[in-house]
C-alpha cells in the first residue's frame, strides 16, 4: 500500500498523499505546532464491519505521533495570506466547473458551501472504506451524502456524479476555507500526519517542520526604528500565528530609513530594481506621512508591492494638544498620528504641534513623551487586561488586508493560466 500522509480537520480527511508524491502544507503550520496527533491504522487481523449504509468497513485503531497541529480558525488565516480567499475558493470553483463541463446551475458554490457548514465533522469516522481514493470518489462515495447534499441539489443523480468529477481537483484549502465558516469545526485541530513518510525515507523532518519559505512572507519598511518595533511586537502579541509572514528590516545595526524623505527615496530605488519581494511600505498618519504617501502613490507601483499610511481613527478626532496659541482639544488626523499614538496613550496625552507643511497646508505634530507609550507597549509579553488595543490592532487589520488582496490577486491570476 507504501506510506501515506494526511492532512486532515479533526477525523475528516482533507488531503492525502503517498511515499514521495504528496502536497507540501508546510505554510499552514509554524515551527512551533510540531506535537503528537493521532493515526489511523487498519487492525492487522483486517477485521470489517458492515456500515448503516451497507458497505464494508475496516476497523481501525490510533497511535498518537508525531505531526504538525493547529486549530482550523488559526490556519484559515495563513490560508488567506497565502492568497486563497473565500472569493477564490469561490472561483476555483467556477474553474472546475467549467473545466469539467459542470453546470453550476444544478450545483452551486453557494450549496457546497452551506453543506460544509453544516457538517458535523465530530460525527465523521476516519475511516474511509479503501483509503487512498483520489479526493472525486471519495467525495461521491462519502461526503456527498454525509453532507446531506441530497437534500440541497436540484438533481442528486446528476450532481453526485458530476460534482464529484469536479471536486476531484478541488483543493485542499478550498475545503478548509469554507469548512472554518462552521462553527463547529473552526476549533477543531487540522493536523498533518507525515510520520509514515518520513519513517519510510521519502522526505526529512525539516521538509515538514521548517521556516515560511521567502516568496510567501512581506517586508515592512516604515519610517523609522519604531514604527517597526511596534508592529512587529504587535504581530507577536495579538496574533502570534501568523506573525512568521512578515519580516522587517533589520534594525541591529541603526535603521537605514529613518525619516520620510528616505522613504520615498527608498521606494524609488525598490521600483526601479523591480524588486521580487513582497513589500509594504507604511507611512504615518501625520502632515509629513501624509504628504510622502501621496507623491507615493503616483508613482508607478508594481503588483508586488503596497503603499499604506496609518489608518484615520474616530479616537484622534478631539484630542489635546498644545501650540503657540495654547492649549485646545483638536483632530490630529494626517495631522499628528504617528505609530505611538494607536497605543494605549490614557487620557492624559497631549500632542504638541511643530512645523507647519506646505504640501499638506496643516501643522505637523507629535506625541509628548512618545517613548515611554512605546516602552510600555514593547515590555508587554502577554496582553494586559484593562490595555486598549484596538487601534494598534487597526494597523495590523490593515496590512493583513492588503497583504491578502496582493496574494489572491496572485492566485487568481494563477487559475486564468490553467
């Protein structure tokens, strides 16, 4: 029979492979989601049972060992940074369909996916009668009835064998994508189980446990030390699994492009070397931010790359500050919201206006005692009841965005080739 590999949602197979040929899923896991999962065997005596359906049944016993674990809710989220949407599960679907001459109206997206949320993956046995059937079959023979697709297509005869033509090339992401939107799955572990082929010789233990690989991961390049310091700490903190998708410039030796000014330069020169890197180039939200943002965004920005500014915050609309004409509450906005202010900053904060900019027609101000906000924040190694974390959590949202709508673009693209 060889060795097989598994990937799998709780005890619901969602890819396999055997000896050498088998699906890298590396990006779905981190270093770190290396523990022991459970395996299926076939007993050796080979006893069967006769199931509800009338088919035959092996029965099987678990080894828990080693293998790759982390909840579905956490690995959807790689998922989506490696460009595979909800809206692209959605055209890989349509590409199937219309590859394998399948009239979507009898079956639609939209069925698949309400079966798939309905399921109760708790209530599947991991045995799947022959093992090893490519994923058309298995889905004709096993899922199209345990989703009770019988009850939601408009001809089962014909959609239970077309569909299952269709779903052989499916892919496995797909299937995860549309499976994290039930409730009941989204917490449940997908594990890779590739002890098997690694015990037999056909792959290493660092095939499987090993960094991101560099064209999937983003370069952020801010204006300064801080901003970097603060978003990559941010990452860490509030959403540690995917942090490893983004890398900063390194800051060991005194950041390179400190100021605005250099920024722009920079980006200039990243242009103009058609960098192959994925990078996103984060401005902040204050007169000079602002003002590089804009004579940014003219310039002509390859698909690679995005050209962010921090986001407006309602917080930042009635905020003290402090002037030549004195003290007032005022909309810092594109006016004074550097990196420090989407901390915690309490209700004491004030902001003192400087320069005025001409390209902008607004004053430039900044934060009063900005690094000690900033000192608190980076000390942090756990979140802090009681912290204020939404706006800092608003830039993170941001440039996962972006990130996301950079790679399905990719992915995309990759289905119009086919």
């Amino acid at each position: 029979m060889g060795s097989m590999i598994h990937l799998a949602v709780g005890r619901l197979e969602i890819d396999w492979g055997k000896n050498s040929g088998f699906t890298d899923h590396s990006p779905l896991f981190q270093t770190n989601d290396l523990s022991q999962v459970p395996y299926y065997y076939v007993k050796e005596e080979e006893e069967t049972y006769i199931d509800s359906a009338g088919e035959t049944r092996y029965k099987l016993f678990a080894k828990f060992q080693d293998g790759m674990s982390k909840s579905l809710g956490q690995v959807v989220d790689r998922i989506a940074l490696l460009g595979h949407t909800l809206a692209h599960c959605e055209k890989e679907f349509e590409y199937l369909a219309g590859f394998n001459n399948f009239d979507t109206e009898q079956f639609q997206f939209e069925e698949l996916k309400k079966a798939l949320v309905a399921i109760d993956v708790n209530a599947i046995s991991a045995d799947y009668g022959e093992m090893g059937e490519d994923f058309g079959r298995f889905f004709r023979r096993q899922l199209f009835d345990r989703l009770k697709l019988q009850e939601i297509a408009a001809n089962p005869k014909y959609a239970r064998h077309d569909v299952g033509e269709a779903m052989e090339n499916l892919s496995a992401y797909s299937v995860l994508q549309l499976l994290a939107l039930n409730p009941k799955a989204r917490g449940l572990p997908v594990t890779w189980q590739f002890v098997d082929v690694e015990v037999a010789g056909y792959a290493n233990r660092d095939d499987f446990v090993r960094e991101l690989d560099q064209s999937s991961r983003f370069l952020i390049v801010t204006e300064g030390s801080s901003d970097a310091k603060i978003i990559r700490h941010a990452f860490k903190l509030l959403k540690p699994h995917i942090a490893d998708f983004f890398d900063f410039v390194d800051m060991e030796e005194g950041y390179p492009f400190a100021g605005t000014g250099n920024l722009f330069r920079f980006l200039q020169g990243l242009i103009s070397i058609s960098i192959q890197n994925n990078v996103i180039i984060v401005y902040d939200n204050d007169a000079e931010g602002v003002a590089n943002f804009q004579r940014s965004c003219a310039l002509k920005i390859p698909d690679n790359m995005k050209i962010l500014r921090l986001p407006d915050c309602p917080y930042f609309t009635d905020i003290e500050t402090i002037g030549p004409n004195g003290q007032h509450r005022a909309d810092i906005n594109g006016r004074a919201a550097a990196i420090e202010c989407y901390l915690d900053v309490g209700n004491q904060s004030l902001v003192r206006w400087s320069n005025y900019n001409s390209k902008t027609e607004t004053y430039q101000g900044e934060l009063i005692d900005k690094t000690s906000y900033m000192k608190t924040f980076l000390e942090q190694r756990t979140c802090i009841d009681g912290y204020e974390y939404g706006r800092i959590r608003s830039i993170l949202d941001m440039i996962i965005e972006n990130c996301v709508k950079m790679r399905e673009t990719v992915a995309d693209k990759s289905l119009e080739k086919n």
